[in-house]
C-alpha cells in the first residue's frame, strides 16, 4: 500500500470513528454493523465480488472500531454517552 493511500485510509477510518463517537455507547456497534453493509454494498458497486467486498468493509469496521477505543482511551471522545 502507497504511504498516500495509507494516509488516505486512516483519515477515512479517523473520521467513521468521530461519527461513531458521536452515538451513544450503547447503539455503537450497530451503527458500525450497519457502515459495515453500507460498505460491503459500495464495494459490490464498484466491482468487487462478494468475498472481496466483505473482506474491505470487515477490515474497515475493525479499524473503526480500534479507532473509537484508541480515542476514547486517549481522552478525546465526544459526543455520544459512554
């Protein structure tokens, strides 16, 4: 992966994660479920075929989800109630 695309993705993924901070605690994992279709369904889009497509948005939603718990220890969530 290019040092550019990487930089592209975790900005991508930085800013699933903000808007993820931004539900309450309890209703994070589903809305993470649901950008993890909206995801899957984009790459289908695109061309991907189906495993592909599962494989990018799973890969996505973990990183999502890395990045919420990396934010919240570092202090800096907002928003949604913890």
């Amino acid at each position: 992966m290019t040092a550019d695309l990487d930089q592209a993705m975790t900005e991508f993924v930085r800013t699933a994660a903000m808007h993820v901070l931004e539900i309450d605690a309890e209703d994070r994992d589903d809305y993470i479920n649901g950008l993890h279709e909206s995801w899957v369904s984009i790459g289908l889009q695109t061309g991907m075929d189906d495993a592909a497509a599962h494989e990018n948005a799973d890969l996505l939603a973990d990183n999502t989800r890395e990045m919420v718990l990396a934010i919240e220890r570092s202090g800096g969530a907002g928003g949604g109630t913890a």
